[in-house]
C-alpha cells in the first residue's frame, strides 16, 4: 500500500513537472507580439525563440550518461534548478518592459535571453530524467504508456499556455501577467521535491519488492504475479548483497576474480567491472556509433518535427499576426489549434502497433504539411483550416518518429538514438526560429514558402527512407512483417520482437 501511494504521488508530481516545462518553454511564443509592439527587434525575437533548440541540440545525448552515472534523482534536481532559476529570470527580464522598471527592448533582451539560456541548460535534460523516472516507478508493460501520457500532459501546458499568457496580458498588462507566471514555481519546487525524494524511496521499495519475488522463484515457490519479464541483473548488484567469499585466482593469473553475486553470473560482473572503468571520452565515442536506421529516422525528425511541428508552435503566432492581421491573442489560439489536436497521437501509436505502416504515415503528414502551407499562401484562406490540417500532421509524425526507435534499433543503442532525436529537433527548432522571423521581416510569404520547403524535405527523406527500409531493413517500418512465430513472447516489453533476432550491423 505504502510503495503504491509513494509511486502514485512520484508519477502525479513528474507529471506536474512536465506540465510547467512546456508551459513556460511557449511563453515567448505566447507574449511575441507583444514584445514587438513594446520595441522588441524581430531579429532578437528570433534569437529568443531559438535558444532552446540550439542548446538542447547537443545536450541531450550527454543528459543519459549524467543520469547513469551521477544518479537520477540528483541530476533531475541539477535540470530542474536551470529549469527553474531561468524562467525567473526570463519572465523578469520581460516584466522590465514594463512599469515601474521601463528598461530599454536591448537591456530587456539580455536579461531574458540569459534567464532562456538556464532554461533551456535544463530543459530537454529534465525530459529525459522525467521519461527515466518513470520507467523506474512503472513496471516495464506500461513504459510506453506512461511516457505517451507526460508528453500528453506536456503539450496540454503547451495549449495552456499559448491561449492563458496572451488572454492575461490582455487583462492586467504584460509586467504583472509576468509576476502572475512567477506564483507557478512554488507548486513547481514542491512538485520537483517530491518527484526527487518519494520517486528515489518508491524506485527502491519496488526493486526491494522484485528481489524478494525473484527469490521465491528462484526457491521453487509460486507467485500469483508474472515475474516473466523482469530482468534479474536489474534488480541485483553488488551494492546490494553481503559480500560473498572471494573465489581462488586461476594459475598464473594475476588478474582478481570477482565475486560472485545471487542471480548473476561471474561474467556479467567482469563485464560490469570493466565498463565502469571505461573513461568519459570512450563512452562518447561509443555514444557516437549509431545504426544507420537511428540517422535515418533523425534525419526524417528533423524537418518534420523540428522545423515545422515545433518550429511553427514557436513563430506562428508572428507569421498569423503579419499574414492575416490578426490581433495577437487570436493568433496565439490559432496556433494552439495544431497543439491540441497534435494530441490525438495515441491513436496513430494504436494503429502503428497493430499495423506498423509508419511510413506509410509520415508521407501522409508530409502531404498534410504541405497542404497547411500552401492554403495559407491562397487570399482568404481560413488560417483555421491549415492548423488543423497542420495538427493532424503533428499528430502522426511524433509516434512514427518516436515509435520506430525501439522497432529497429537494438536495446542497447535505444537511449543514444532517443538523444538523437531529440538533438536534430531541436536543432530544427533552433534554425526554423531564426530563419523564419529574419524572412518576415522582408516579406512574410517567404516565411510560408520556408515552412513549405520542409513539407517537401519531409517528403524527399520519407521516400529515401522507404527504399533504405525495403533494401536492408526488411520493409519492418512500412508493412506488418514480422521476423518471430506469433506464439514466441519477446524477452523484453521495452523492445518491439522484430529486434530480438538482432539487428543490421551497419552503424556510423
């Protein structure tokens, strides 16, 4: 009772957490134009939009090793500290726009720009220590679902954000809607405080609760619960057993045998002693040896997710307000249209298990994409018609993405291709929100015609992934093939079958 009450608060409190990440990583999306109207230069707007993807396109591929290595629990409180110290930055360089302090838009520029630089240090960092977390309170069978419902979550404080910030800046002006935003980090300290020590006590009780079942069965008892798809060497090592007698060195070995462990064999140990002795530098080298699949499906991410998906949700608000003269607010919801229904993506993750089909998928979205686009270069075109058509898109390209990590790469480079990932959205991010205000400032067709140009790259890497995927990769990302006997059950839930038979060996 006590370990499900300690998870359930654990998981309620990360969730929290990844509410007020996306909430504040959209703020500057929500208040853009009215940073221009108070003097703000487009060009630095930009800048300020695209912090976030330049810092986390890099970071996030060490962000695993940290949480390996130093503790999850300390590297989610170090996240979440840059987290919380740059949006109190940010939102008071905003708010000296404003009365009493009327700092000048270049002196309030810097003063944001650093606040995002801390929050973007922490930001995709804490995203994969929330999904890590996670996967440790849960059991393996709903990994995949817990971390579909914090993205979920996140993009709820997404929409929250882009139509709460404008609608109170519109009531009580742009400094006190900031002070406003400021009252949402006590919640968050106490959120990250209970997600750090409930979340390190519950990980603990359950491992102590799966070493006691794998004991009984290890005995000869029987247990109600399946324990089939627990993994034993997760939940033994040696810091957690008494020590046993040290066994006699081979001859002419100077070599120290380790000790044996209950559950895991002398080997594994040797293996482990090993890899714990390896240096930071072999661990990024071996960090970049990435399947050629895993570059594939990056290079697929990139202009699909990063330079229009995400790309758009931090400069639409801008383009709408220059193409269609909207007022900002309206222009705000509008773009939170293609967040909101971005949501229905646990549908397409239902029928890419069943079905797989995920390119089949993504050359859909990258026609959806480039139909959002074009209709907004067409006179008197609803904007209201291209967000939704640009939120189905956003909808299917994030679980096709995101779900063929696990499909074709083995378990052991899975966490380096997430970082991945993660690495070239942001980077996508980062360009799209510098690229795209600069081309508004000449025309604003031609920031259209950029984000129609990613609908098109999108296209032309889909369609090479499909003959890379029919060639060498056995056509798993396009049709339901499947290289088992239905009746075989994977050794692991957090690998797709398909790799259990191993994988193409081609890497970078």
């Amino acid at each position: 009772m006590l370990l499900c009450s300690l998870t359930a608060v654990s998981i309620a409190a990360l969730l929290g957490v990844m509410f007020f990440m996306y909430f504040v990583t959209d703020i500057p999306s929500g208040c853009g134009q009215y940073l221009l109207d108070r003097g703000l230069d487009a060009t630095a707007y930009g800048v300020l939009s695209s912090i976030y993807g330049w810092v986390n396109s890099v970071l996030p591929l060490f962000a695993g090793l940290m949480l390996d290595h130093f503790g999850r629990s300390k590297s989610y409180i170090i996240f979440t500290a840059c987290i919380g110290s740059g949006t109190l930055l940010f939102l008071l360089g905003t708010a000296t726009l404003d009365a009493p302090f009327h700092f000048s838009p270049m002196a309030a520029f810097v003063v944001m720009s650093v606040g995002r630089v801390l929050f973007s240090v922490g930001g995709d960092s804490a995203v994969c220590a929330n999904d890590t977390m996670l996967t440790a309170l849960l059991p393996p069978a709903v990994v995949a679902t817990s971390i579909t419902v914090s993205i979920l979550v996140g993009r709820v404080g997404s929409v929250v954000s882009m139509n709460a910030v404008p609608l109170l800046i519109d009531q009580v002006g742009l400094g006190p809607s900031m002070y406003v935003v400021m009252t949402l980090l006590l919640p968050f300290t106490v959120a990250v405080a209970a997600a750090s020590i409930l979340g390190y006590a519950a990980t603990k009780r359950r491992k102590a609760h799966t070493r006691a079942m794998l004991m009984v069965v290890e005995e000869g008892g029987f247990l109600d619960e399946d324990v089939s798809s627990i993994d034993a060497a997760e939940y033994f090592d040696a810091a957690d057993v008494p020590d046993m007698p040290e066994l006699p060195a081979p001859p002419n070995s100077t070599k120290p045998v380790p000790k044996p462990v209950a559950g895991v064999p002398v080997e594994s140990l040797d293996a482990g002693l090993l890899k714990a002795r390896q240096t930071l530098l072999q661990r990024v080298w071996e960090a970049v040896n990435i399947p050629i699949v895993g570059v594939l499906l990056a290079i697929m991410c990139m202009p699909s997710m990063g330079f229009i998906a995400f790309g758009w949700t931090s400069v639409g608000q801008v383009i709408l307000v220059a193409r269609s003269g909207l007022e900002a607010d309206v222009a705000a919801r509008l773009v939170s249209v293609a967040n909101l229904i971005s949501m229905l993506s646990p549908l397409w993750a239902f029928i890419i298990d069943r079905f797989r089909k995920q390119l089949v998928l993504m050359l859909l979205s990258g026609v959806l994409s480039l139909a959002a686009f074009t209709l907004l270069l067409i006179p008197g075109s609803p904007p209201l018609l291209s967000m939704v058509l640009q939120g189905i898109a956003f909808s299917i390209a994030s679980p096709c993405c995101w779900s063929s990590v696990p499909l074709c790469i083995r378990e052991q480079k899975v966490g380096v291709v997430f970082g991945l990932l993660s690495c070239t959205l942001n980077l996508g991010l980062g360009l799209t929100a510098l690229v795209a205000p600069a081309l508004m400032t000449l025309n604003w067709v031609l920031s259209i015609a950029w984000f129609i140009a990613c609908s098109l790259f999108t296209l032309v890497a889909v369609v090479f992934f499909i003959v890379y995927d029919f060639r060498y990769n056995h056509g798993r990302l396009w049709s339901t093939k499947a290289d088992r006997p239905k009746a075989t059950r994977p050794p692991t839930p957090r690998a797709y079958p398909e790799v259990t038979g191993g994988e193409l060996e081609a890497t970078l």
